[in-house]
C-alpha cells in the first residue's frame, strides 16, 4: 500500500499529538486497539500515514528535525518520548501574515522574515513537489484568516488535498469552495470537531432533549484550557468565526431555533497550569411534557490535543481516498462528520451513516 504523504502546517501541539498517537499505535501494534473510529479506512491504516513536510513560523521550530520540533516550546504534549515519525523532515518557513496573536506573542517568537511573501511562496511549492506532499492539514492559530487563505491557495497551486481544522471558513466558503471544486482538489473543512469534546456532547445532549419532544430554552457551553490554543482564544477579535462554527454547531440542531440572547458557545477562559487539560460546562434548560420545566448540567474533561488527532487521522485517509478517486471541492459527507463548520451541517448520526456510504461508492469503483 502507497504510504499517504502528509504536510503539516503549524507544528504545535494539535499536530504533535497526531504524530505522538500515531508512534503510540506503532509501538503497541500488537496490543492496542483502543482509541479508534477506524483503524482502516478504505485500505488505509493509520500507519499508512507519513509526514513528509512541515512548515512553521517559530524561530525555534524552522530548520529543526520534525520529530524533534513537536516538543519544543510552547508545545506541551509529552505522551510519547522519541518519535520516529519525521526524522528526515525539516520544519520549513512559512509566512507569518496574521498567524500570532498579541497573547501569543510572548510565548512564540517568530523568525524574523527576510524573504518577499513571493519568495517564500516559490520556496514552499518546491518543497511540496520535492516532497512529493499530497495532502496539506492546516494547524494554524485561530484567527489566522490571512495564512489560511495564503494555504488553501498553497494547496489549489500545488494540487494538494487540504484538511482545514482550524475555525477559519474555506471549505464552507462559497467562493472558496468554489475554486477548490474548480482545481478538483478535494478540501475537508471547516474546524475539527474533537472525538469526545465539547461540541459533540453538546451536539448529542441537543438532540437527545429535541428527539424526546422537549424544548430547549436556554443553553450554554464554557471552555476553558491552558495551552496556546486558548491563550490565542483571550483575544476576542481573533474569535468570530470560532463562535460562529461553535455556535451553529449546535444551534443547527434545534428545529425551532434559538435565540443569540439565549445561547452561549464559546471559549471562556485561560487558565495555564491546566496545560492541554480542557474543561468544558454544559447546561441545558427547557420545558418537558405540560411544560415541566428541566436542567441539566455536565463537566466534561479530556486531553484537547488526544480530541483533535483522534478525528484528524480519519479525515487524512478520507482525504487520500478522495484524491486517489480523483474527487475535487468540499467533501460534503466527511466534513459533516468530522468539522464544526462544514458546507452542509448534518445530525451526527446522518452525517455518519453518509459519510459511510460515499466511501463505499468510492471505493466499489
Ligand atoms: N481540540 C483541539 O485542539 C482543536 C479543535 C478544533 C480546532 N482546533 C484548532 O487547531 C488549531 C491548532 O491548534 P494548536 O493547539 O495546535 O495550536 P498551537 O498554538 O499549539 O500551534 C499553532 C502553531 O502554528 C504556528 N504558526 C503560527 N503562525 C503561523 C504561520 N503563519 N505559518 C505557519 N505556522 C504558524 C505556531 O508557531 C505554532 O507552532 C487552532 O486554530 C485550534 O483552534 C483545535
């Protein structure tokens, strides 16, 4: 089987915990199984994926084996020592544009950038081609709108499939979309939604109260964190599109609507020694049968960097299998299933059942 050849854009601790689990898998083929959608997904398995290029801003990221850039700071994931995966890669420049936040900005230095936009541009499509990368999973900042753009043209230009997780509109982008369709590129998007994080519990506590007849008056979801992700969250401009796709991920699921006064979703706050640890608060108030009124509050707590790679090691393969049947534009199915903010938002259960059924078509050709 063909190894699935993966650039990385933004090696902080998303991506290292995707490259750490997948080590994880390797050392313990034998034994361990938990922790999995798919271990196969077509005929790909997880050790099917490569990473082959990688590109970063950081000055103390740029020029550093791949395998050895995932632990350095402020990347804070540690599950597994001495990875294997991405010895021969050398984390590559990338262009700053809006990628650090003023919060950040402390904690991530960036190379001080001599090069035109247009240099570093060339520099960038030669080592995708040199490295034969096919599929490029955007891992910014939030908020980095511009560097997003910058990619996804990267991606379009150099025919390589794209996995935006990051709460920036491209693949649910009507005019983005558009191009990518256009190029036949395929694009998975928008924001990874985690495997058992808060907008999937929510999602499920939604329709579990909708499906049993009763009205949803008022709900809200708190998040809270201490790694960077959240640090970038503390500044508010940078965070429209995150509420936006956090939000309708939810309010999609209730039929009659719900107010803006009535709903809050969003990150709340920076709290640093919980460190990649995330807390969310979920409560639902609503009236059940002849009005009786209900509540229900849930904590949930789970390692936020183990949520996003145990979703991004499946949209990697949806994506290879999507390339390998020559399928451009958003995938609908998969993004439904696996993003906050897809082009079409589905139940979860729907979503999963269709996105089941596109692989089989696919893959029966
Ligand atoms: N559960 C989750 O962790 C989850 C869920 C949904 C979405 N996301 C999104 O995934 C993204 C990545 O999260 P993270 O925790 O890895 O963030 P992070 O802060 O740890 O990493 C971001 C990396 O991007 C680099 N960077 C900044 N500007 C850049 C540029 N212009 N070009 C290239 N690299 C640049 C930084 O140096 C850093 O290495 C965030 O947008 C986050 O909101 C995460």
């Amino acid at each position: 089987m063909k190894k699935i050849r993966v650039g990385v854009i933004g090696v902080g601790n998303c991506f290292s915990g995707l490259i750490q689990g997948i080590e994880f898998y390797k050392r313990n083929r034998k034994t361990i199984k938990i922790g999995l959608m798919h271990e196969k997904i077509g005929n790909y398995s997880i050790y099917d994926i490569d990473f082959v290029s990688a590109f970063d801003v950081a000055e103390n990221k740029i020029g550093k084996k791949l395998c050895d850039a995932i632990y350095t700071c402020p990347n804070c994931v540690n599950w597994v020592k001495n990875v294997s995966i991405g010895k021969d890669v050398i984390v590559k420049e990338s262009p700053l544009l809006d990628g650090i936040g003023i919060y950040t900005a402390s904690l991530i230095k960036p190379k001080k950038q001599t090069k035109s936009i247009k240099k570093l541009r060339e520099e960038i499509l030669e080592e995708i081609r040199k490295t034969k990368t096919e599929i490029l999973i955007n891992y910014l900042p939030v908020g980095a709108q511009k560097a997003s753009e910058f990619w996804a043209s990267i991606a379009i230009e150099s025919k390589c499939g794209f996995i935006n997780c990051i709460p920036v509109f491209i693949a649910s982008d009507k005019a983005w979309g558009t191009k990518f369709k256009m190029a036949h590129i395929p694009v998975i998007g928008d924001d990874i939604k985690s495997q058992i994080g808060a907008t999937i519990v929510h999602r499920t506590l939604t329709k579990l109260c909708v499906d049993r007849g009763a009205k949803i008056n008022r709900t809200y979801q708190i998040n809270v964190g201490g790694n960077t992700d959240f640090l970038t969250m503390l500044e508010r401009n940078r965070l429209e599109s995150k509420k936006i796709s956090k939000t309708e991920a939810v309010r999609s699921l209730i039929p009659s609507g719900i107010e803006d006064r009535n709903i809050y979703v969003g990150p709340s706050d920076f709290i640093p020694f919980l460190g990649n640890t995330k807390l969310a608060f979920i409560r639902i108030e609503g009236k059940m049968f002849a009005e009786i009124p209900f509540n229900m509050e849930l904590r949930l707590e789970v390692d936020d960097k183990a949520n996003s790679a145990g979703v991004a090691i499946d949209a990697i393969r949806y994506c290879k299998i999507a390339l390998d049947h020559n399928v451009g534009g958003p995938l609908i199915e998969p993004s439904a299933w696996l993003m906050k903010h897809p082009p079409l938002q589905m139940g979860d259960e729907e979503a999963k059942k269709k996105t089941e059924e596109w692989l089989m078509n696919l893959t029966m050709i």
